[in-house]
C-alpha cells in the first residue's frame, strides 16, 4: 500500500503566532504516523513560483494522511495557521512503480 504525504508551502505573516499551530499540529501528526521529511530547510526555487516555508510529511497511507487532515485534532489547529500564513497544501499518494535507471 502506497504512503501518503503532505506537500505543504506557507508564507508565514507572524511567526511568534504561528507557533502556536505548530504545537497544536503535533497531537494530530502523532496520532497518524506522520513523518516529516522536509521542514522548512534551505531551497532555491529554479523555476515557478514559491513560498517562504516548505514542508513534507510522510504518513503510513495516503488513508492515514487524508485522515489527519479531516480530523477534529487537525481542524482545530489549521484554525491557529490561517489567521496568521497563506499557504498550499495537497494530499497525495505516494509512487511505487518503476524509477529511472
């Protein structure tokens, strides 16, 4: 069964606030396995457009990660983020066929 992850890009407006979403996100993200794999390190954007902070989360299932983002834990912190950041987040599921090579 595939994992699933978040592909999340935010522009943060106040970060003392957002600290709070960060500490409410965490109960949601342990209850369904969540792993992330990139949180707001350095990058260059070669093409397109982009945002301040860039995050992956890795979840068990693509299952589990749409559960989390459903769920009454995560709702309630997503509340604390969009009083204070404009952001993109999508849901997907992750490959497992064939790779280059």
């Amino acid at each position: 069964m595939p994992k699933g992850y978040w592909i999340a890009r935010v522009d943060v407006s106040d970060a003392e606030q957002y600290k709070k979403y960060v500490v409410a996100n965490a109960e949601a993200f342990r209850k369904y396995g969540a792993r992330f794999l990139v949180r707001a390190g350095r990058f260059e954007a070669p093409e397109g457009t982009s945002r301040s902070r860039n995050v992956v989360i890795e979840f068990p299932t693509y299952e589990a990660a749409l559960e989390c983002w459903k769920s009454p834990e995560y709702q309630a912190a997503v509340k604390l983020r969009t009083a204070v950041s404009t952001g993109d987040v999508v849901v997907i599921e992750g490959y497992e066929g064939p790779q280059p090579g």
